[in-house]
C-alpha cells in the first residue's frame, strides 16, 4: 500500500554509561510517537567514549564519580539526573560498576547488522541495565542476557571474538565524533542537529524542517528527469 510519510533519518551518537543519553532518546521516541502520521523515521545509534581508557574490569561506580567531581557536585548531578528519569517513570542508581564501553558499542553495531529494531531495542536494555539495575555493562554475561532478551542472535560468539565489530566501532566513532563534544547529539536527515537530551518539541521541529528540505528539494528536481530517489 503506498503511504504518504516522509521519511527521517536520525544518527545519534551516545555512550552507554550517559545517563542524558537515555532521557534524549525517551524524548526522540516521544516526538516519534506524536508524528507516526506523518513521518516514518530511521533511527541508527553510533558509539562516543565518554572514559576511552576505563578499565575493562570496571571500578565502584560511586566511588569512581565522587573522585572525579567531588562529593558535592557529584550530589547535585545525583538530584538533576534523578529528577529527569523521575520525570520519566525510572528510578535513577548509581549503585555497581562502571568501565570500559567498547564491548557495549561493539554488540550495538552487530545488533544493527541484523535489524534497526534490534539495535534500538539494545540500547534501550543497556541503558535500563546500566541506570536502573546496577548491571555492570562490561560484563560479557550482562551483554549476552542484554542481546538474548531483545533478539540479537550469536551475541557470545561474536563477543568472543575481540576483533569482530572493533574495526566499525571505532571507524564509525571517528565519523560521528567530529564537531561533537558531548553526547547525546542527533543529527536530522544528514543536515539537522539537536544537541543534548532537548524536549521532545526540538525533534518535532527538526522533523518538519527535514520534511520540508526534503519537499522542497522534490519541487526543484526537473520534470522529465530522474534523481537518486526515483524517475519523473
């Protein structure tokens, strides 16, 4: 059946131990959630190392944060980041362990591979492991549980290998990164970018704006002629 929707793509590039990186993707899936109308919109998840040098091992998330930022800025991120996911019907921890991320961003990229559902729903398990379950996201088991329970096949052998997904993680690391200095950060349709966990109103205006480059760029092709996206 033909359908009218304009089609969105957005890349958001995030760290799986970012907590502003899950409230950015409850807002985007809220915006998504209010447009399903309109548009049908292609989300694709790209890695950022908050730590690059964390240890594989893991250290006392606590601890390890109240060294960085002192106990008393340490509490008042505590409070902000609490009140968002409060707001958004989780219970923020900062109980287990934090570390190393690569393996985390190496077992999204094989779950894109496979479906953009999968991945999208293995970030959402990752992130519910990591903010609300004291799961230490560097523990191969907590990954292979993570990518079992949304689907993702041959998640422990692929882990086992240590060069599968490496050479893609950091590639794609290295495209995304640039011009970005901290996560989450979405960029709409190639042109678009939205920085930081904005409300969802910000994704409703960059999805129109999208829409429209694209409407526009429709209009100005010439008749008689064909394009990348279709002959007229």
């Amino acid at each position: 059946m033909a359908t009218n929707k304009v089609m969105i793509r957005v890349d958001v590039t995030s760290d799986t131990i970012c907590p502003w990186c899950f409230i950015g993707k409850k807002h985007l899936e809220q915006a998504i959630a209010n447009t399903t109308d309109k548009y049908s919109v292609e989300v694709r998840w790209h890695p950022f190392f908050l730590n690059p040098d964390a240890p594989v091992e893991g250290v006392n998330k606590m601890e390890h944060y109240k060294a960085k930022f002192g106990a008393g800025r340490m509490q008042m991120i505590l409070d902000r980041v609490g009140g968002a996911f409060a707001q958004l019907g989780y219970k923020y921890s900062m109980g287990g362990k934090t570390g190393s991320t690569l393996d985390s961003h190496r077992l999204i990229e094989f779950a894109g591979r496979q479906s953009l559902a999968k991945q999208n729903a293995l970030v959402e398990e990752l992130f519910l492991n990591f903010f609300t379950q004291e799961k230490y996201i560097g523990d191969r088991e907590v990954l292979v549980a993570a990518a079992d329970k949304v689907g993702v096949d041959g998640a422990r052998a692929f882990l086992e290998d240590p060069q599968a997904g490496l050479k893609e993680v950091l590639t794609s690391e290295r495209q995304f990164h640039r011009g970005v200095s901290g996560v989450p950060h979405f960029v709409i349709d190639g042109r678009y970018q939205i920085s930081g966990a904005q409300p969802p109103e910000a994704f409703l205006k960059a999805f129109d704006a999208a829409a429209e480059s694209q409407q526009a760029a429709a209009a100005a092709a010439p008749t008689g002629a064909c394009t990348r996206d279709g002959c007229q």
